[in-house]
C-alpha cells in the first residue's frame, strides 16, 4: 500500500523491517525453502546494523508456490516471528544466521 516494507520495533527494542526470501535453487527433493528476513535499522533509523532470519516458514515446487504462504501472513503473525527471533537471538543463536 505504501510501497515499503512494514517495519516492527523488537523486543529488543530495535526497530525492524521485513522482507521475504526464497531459495534460488531447489533443495534435493525439489522443494524451494521461503523464510522472513528482518533488517535491524541503526538508532538513527539511516543504516542497517544487522538482520535476523527465520527458519524455512514454507517450501513449494517453484519459488511462487513457496512464497505465497508468506505473503499470506497477517502482520501479527510476522511480529510473532520477529518476537521468536530476538528471543532465539538472546539464548545465544549467532546474529545473521537463521534463528
């Protein structure tokens, strides 16, 4: 609607945007993998300081297939991901990886 990514404050208290990923190649089974990725935004809000990933949320036999339960997502459902990831980054999971 707005033409930007929606953007979340952590729980961390850093704020986040949002955006989607999809495998570029099919894993052996011929599955795509689809996750969520969140950019962490500077104090400022002017830079990227890092990102958070979930894990594969969806899989499909083409990069559509695997995207559209993503897009589906209500923006609540997004936030829980976001909230799981920061909590999964504190217990010690390594920053930049899938969480």
């Amino acid at each position: 609607m707005h033409e930007r990514a929606p953007a979340f404050g952590g729980k961390d208290g850093w704020s986040y945007s949002v955006a989607t990923f999809v495998d570029d190649a099919p894993d052996p089974d011929g599955r795509y993998g689809a996750a969520l990725l969140f950019v962490r935004w500077s104090e400022a809000g002017d830079r990227p300081v890092g990102h958070l990933e979930t894990d594969y949320i969806a899989y499909g036999r083409t990069p559509a297939e695997a995207l559209a339960p993503l897009l589906a997502l209500t923006l609540h459902d997004v936030k829980t991901h976001l909230d799981a990831c920061v909590e999964g980054e504190g217990a010690g999971k390594r920053e930049g990886g899938r969480v």
